[in-house]
C-alpha cells in the first residue's frame, strides 16, 4: 500500500476496502491472502473510525453561529 493508513484521507481508505472486499470475494483468493487482506481491513477499518470520531467531535464543538465553543 503505497500510503500510510495514518496519512491516508478517508476516501483513499474507503477506496482500499472496496478493493479489499472485492479480492475477499473472489474465490480464487487464497486463505493466507484472505487473512492478510482481513487484517489490513480492519486496520484501516479502525483508522476511518478515528478520523470520523474526530470530525464529529469537531462539529459538535461548533455553536449555531458557527463560532467555536
């Protein structure tokens, strides 16, 4: 993966696991190249949901007027 998970924007990440979820589902996919794909998902699965957390707690913060709080 030429990015690293921590530097990579959502919409890379997503994209990754698109491509991930298709090699998962093609039945030519080893096991050990499952598991390794399996991980790497999930990884970037935990990244996403960082960056997401972060971004939501950042909007609540925002008041109405759109001044931080």
């Amino acid at each position: 993966m030429p990015e690293e998970k921590n530097e990579m924007s959502l919409e890379a990440a997503f994209a990754r696991l698109d491509e991930i979820t298709k090699a998962l589902e093609d039945p030519k996919t080893s096991l050990e190249d499952s598991f390794a794909l399996y991980r790497e998902g999930s990884a970037l699965l935990k990244m996403a949901d960082g960056k997401i957390d972060m971004v939501e707690k950042q909007v609540q913060m925002i008041s109405e007027d759109g001044d931080m709080e």
